[in-house]
C-alpha cells in the first residue's frame, strides 16, 4: 500500500484539529477565569500561536504544548522571550521535557523575585 503525500497532509490535519478541541476543553476547564469571553475562534488563534511559538523552540509534543500554554497563562511571559528565559528553552542537549521544565523553574523563580 503506497500513503500519498496529501494523505499525510490529511492525517496531520486531523491530529492537529483533535489537539486543538483537546486543548480547548483544557483550557476552559483549567483557566475558566482567563477562557471566559474567549469563544472557541479566539481559542483556536490562541492554540495556533502557541503551536507556532513551541516549533520556535522545538517543542512538539502535546502535553508540552499545553504546559507552555499553562505557564503563558499564569505567568505572563512576554513573546517574543527575553534572552535568558530563551536561552532555558534553546538548551540543545536537553530533552524537550527538561528544558520545558527549566524553563518552568525560571518562570517561578522570575515571579518569586516580584
């Protein structure tokens, strides 16, 4: 059986549409307060950002999109980074769940210094 490129194209797009109706019943599960007034367009340009910004920094896996969604939610970093905190997601010889982990740890230390 050969699978042609468009039905690769297919099959990303559908996983890509059952991460974002995933993710949207996270989000307003999780962060009602922030999700209120937001209808699912605004979530899906939401999701889509944050899907943009995780491939800048080589983030694909699906729970770590939605931990980068998580932090940007509680802690409001700025986008594009600050160096330092780019530098704690740019860390090539870490795992993807590492350095989301440091990056994380920056977060809270950054808000502990507020």
């Amino acid at each position: 059986m050969i699978i042609k490129t468009i039905q690769l194209q297919k099959f990303s797009e559908v996983r890509f549409e059952e991460f974002r109706k995933k993710t949207i019943g996270f989000l307003r599960r999780n962060f009602a307060e922030w999700a209120t007034g937001k209808d699912d367009v605004e979530l899906r340009k939401y999701i889509n950002s944050m899907i943009e910004f995780g491939k800048k920094y080589n983030v694909f896996k699906e729970i770590n999109l939605q931990k980068l969604m998580h932090y940007h939610i509680q802690y409001q970093f700025d986008i594009p980074l600050r160096k330092n905190m780019e530098k704690l997601l740019n860390e090539g010889k870490l795992t993807e769940k590492n350095r989301i982990e440091n990056f994380h740890r920056g977060l809270k230390s950054e808000a502990a210094m507020k």
